[in-house]
C-alpha cells in the first residue's frame, strides 16, 4: 500500500511507501491520521525477544513543508483515459488503454489547444470517424464535459491501488463535473 501524506490542512502532498512514513513517524512529524486502514510494519528485536512494531495510518497528516501542487497535473494519455474511466465520450463504450487515443475536440489543425478541457478519450475508430472536426461538425456530440483535474482528482489519477478508505477521502474532494453521466445516454 501506499501511505497519502497531507499537509496539516488536509491538503494532498505525496503518496509515499509506508517505510517513509514510518520515518514521518519516528522523527514524530505525524500531526494526524485520518486513515481507517493500518499497515503493520516489523522492526528490530529487543533484548527480551520482542520485535518492536510500528502502526501506520493510510492516511497521515505532517508538519513542515507545504508544496504548492495547485495547476501541476501533467497531461498524459494514462491520466486522461483514467479521468474519462477509459469510456470513449463519443460512443460511450469502454475499452482498454491500447483501444483508445487522446482526441481534441476542437482538432489541433483548427487551433485547438492540447489541454485537459480540450481533450477527449475516444476510441480509434471514433477518432478516426471524428477526423479534423469538431463534435458539432461532425453531429458526434460529447457525452462528457471535459475538465481539468483538481489536486484530489490528481492524486486519484496517480494511484492505481488506492484503499477504500483513501478513495472515500478523496472522492470527497472530487469536482462535481467528476461525477458525470453520459449526457445523451
Ligand atoms: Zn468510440
């Protein structure tokens, strides 16, 4: 598992491996937990034959250093399929990662932008259907409305084995355009 460390405002900071935390821990820069699932790590033993063991939090609030995260998401084909829960938002299946491509709604030729709310997952075949036109041209209207991840959608993007507890956490946090349905389905 992978401990998600925030600043003592609650805000997303890093996912770390659970021996940095448990760092955190001993140098005592653990402000809160907030996570409801623990990790157990082992220590040394004692003089007594008794292994010292440390609890951890899956979710840990620490002093110190504040990043400023706010506007740095990369824009990447992983992230962006994940965004769109690998759903094509013209034809509304879902597909595999090597299924789909990035597509800009309006067309790069045309002046599009390659950014999060000029770009879509589609599948190759509605990509391709789609060519250098935007969704009105081509009477291929989007099922979603694209958005630009916040800091809790960036730190859902980058996790792939995210806890229950963790999801619940952040998905608190999540933009409202996150929930979106299928607009014309
Ligand atoms: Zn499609």
């Amino acid at each position: 598992m992978l401990v998600l460390r925030l600043n003592k405002a609650g805000m997303p900071q890093e996912w770390i491996h659970p021996e940095s935390a448990a760092k955190l821990y001993c140098q005592n820069k653990v402000l809160f937990e907030l996570g409801e699932s623990d990790c157990v790590l082992h220590g040394g033993w004692n003089r007594q034959g008794k292994q010292s063991t440390l609890t951890l939090s899956s979710i840990i609030a620490c002093d110190g250093k504040v990043a400023d995260l706010t506007g740095k998401i990369a824009l990447n084909n992983r992230f962006l399929f994940r965004r769109d829960n690998h759903i094509c938002l013209y034809c509304g299946n879902q597909f595999s990662p090597s299924q789909l491509t990035r597509d800009h709604i309006t067309p790069r030729s045309r002046g599009g932008r390659d950014c999060w709310t000029n770009v879509a997952t589609a599948c190759a075949r509605c990509n391709h259907a789609k060519g250098a036109r935007t969704p009105e041209e081509a009477s291929m209207p989007l099922l979603a409305v694209p958005f630009k991840p916040n800091i809790y959608e960036r730190f859902y993007l980058m996790n792939r084995r995210i806890l229950a507890d963790q999801m619940a956490f952040l998905s608190s946090h999540f933009s409202q355009q996150r929930q979106w349905l299928p607009l014309n389905r």
